[in-house]
C-alpha cells in the first residue's frame, strides 16, 4: 500500500547553530492515527510545521500524495495545502470574527486574494461549514463571536475550519494543551471520529502519553530531534517512554496519574 506521506531523512538547523530535526525518517498511510510525543523543545511542532513548508527543511523531502513538498513553487504549494488541515494549540481564530466566518476561512486556499479579502462564499460552501458545525456539536454557536467561546469550544471550531478544506491530512500541533481534562476528551474524541469515519488521516503532537496510548494507531517518539521509538502503542514499555521523556519522565507520569484519575 502507498503511503500518503513520506518524510525522508528530514533536517531542521537554525542560523544560530541550534538543530531542530536530525535525519527524521517516517511514512504514514492512509487513514492512520498516528501520534508524535516527547518533551518540549523535541521538535514536534518544528516537524510538523515542515510537512505543509510553515517551516522550510535544511535537507531531506517531505512527500505527500507522491508530489515531493519541498521542491514546489508558491502556487503549487497552496494546492497542496487545501489538502492538509491544521489545527493549533492556540486556536489561531480571529476573535471578532463569528464561529461561521472563522470556520469558511478554510476555503480560502480555493479562492482568489480578492475573492478572499471580500469573503465571497457561495451556498454550497456555508452548508458545508453549517453541516461540519453541527457534527462537532456546535450548531448553537454559529453566529457567536469566537472570542465568547471557552477554550474547548474554540478547538472544535478550529477543527472545523481545518475539515472545510476537505483534507486528506490533519496536522495537529498539541491541541490540547490549553484544554483542561473534559475539554481535552472531547477534542481527542472527535478527532478519533474524523479518523474512523471520515477516513482523515491523523498526526497529532502530543504531550501527554496516556493520550498518545489511548487514541493512537501508532506512537513516535522524539527526543532532541531525532525518532527514538516508532511503533504501535501496545509494545511502548515504561523504559521507551523513559527514554523519550529522559529526565521529565517521573513528573510526567505523576500529572497524568493525577488529571485523568478515573
């Protein structure tokens, strides 16, 4: 089976010296639901910003769908990136804007500058968002402004400006992390549900290994930039999440015992 995405020996160096990503290697296949976990500063977020280019590689391809990421010019690329949704940690909405214009910003990538500054939508396109609202249990929220919105609600919104774009591909860059433990299951569920039902394939960064355990296909492990477990969640042994974690390891697994006690 072909993979839909291919990272081939992916390096990630600053100008100040500092190396993000050492010779990362991994391909993931359609329909997975695959997490990336490992301590701050690992260079989860720095990975998956080089997958859609917010970040440029130092060396190595990114390739996706069989079209190589890293040598497309600036047209191309926006083509590519209406297949691949992201979703952040900080949301990322514009908080005047209502839950319905922040959701139909993600048919921007489909539309001229103009088409996009003037916000011209067409009905089929605001169905859509309507219908992709509700599905994430938001159909009283539409016409709210996103900042009056708690932190959970503002995710799922995210969420749904990222399944506008009809993605084959969902980058989620930690995004629970702001989310307290009931906000943060609803999120992990729904994303869970995208995964199974819709077929979108998932990668999400994660800090919480219990997460990572509990939702994924399969788990990778960063540590100081470089892929130091890559397999499925059953044959992770508390030595491998050791190794990832290093030092962090023993308050990590004392919060998770802690927040999601039961």
């Amino acid at each position: 089976m072909k993979a839909l995405l291919e990272v081939r020996r992916v390096s990630k160096k600053y100008g100040n010296g500092s190396t993000a990503l050492s010779d990362v290697s991994f391909s993931i296949q359609e329909g997975e639901f695959v997490s990336i976990i490992g301590p701050s500063g690992a260079g989860k977020s720095t990975l998956l910003r080089c997958i859609n280019r917010m970040i440029e590689v130092s060396s190595g391809e990114v390739v996706f769908q069989n079209v190589n990421v890293t040598k497309l010019g600036k047209k191309q690329l926006k083509q590519v990136r209406r297949t691949i949704g992201m979703i952040f940690q900080h949301y990322n909405l514009v908080n005047r804007l209502s839950v319905i214009e922040n959701v139909l910003h993600g048919r921007l990538g489909y539309k001229s500058t103009l088409a996009g500054m003037l916000g011209l939508y067409n009905e089929e396109e605001k169905k859509k968002a309507v219908e992709i609202l509700a599905m994430l249990g938001l159909q009283d929220q539409i016409y709210k402004r996103a900042d009056q919105l708690s932190g959970g609600q503002k995710q799922r919104v995210g969420i749904a400006r990222a399944l506008v774009q009809e993605p084959k591909l969902l980058l989620c860059d930690e995004p629970i992390a702001s989310l307290d433990p009931n906000a943060s299951k609803t999120i992990m569920d729904y994303l869970k549900t995208i995964s199974t039902t819709l077929g979108i394939t998932v990668l999400v960064n994660l800090h919480q290994v219990d997460v990572a355990l509990k939702y994924s296909d399969r788990i990778i492990g960063v540590n100081k930039g470089r892929i130091i477990y890559d397999g499925v969640p059953r044959e992770m042994t508390s030595d491998m999440i050791h190794n990832i974690y290093g030092s962090e390891t023993g308050d990590l697994l004392f919060d998770l015992g802690g927040e999601n006690a039961g």
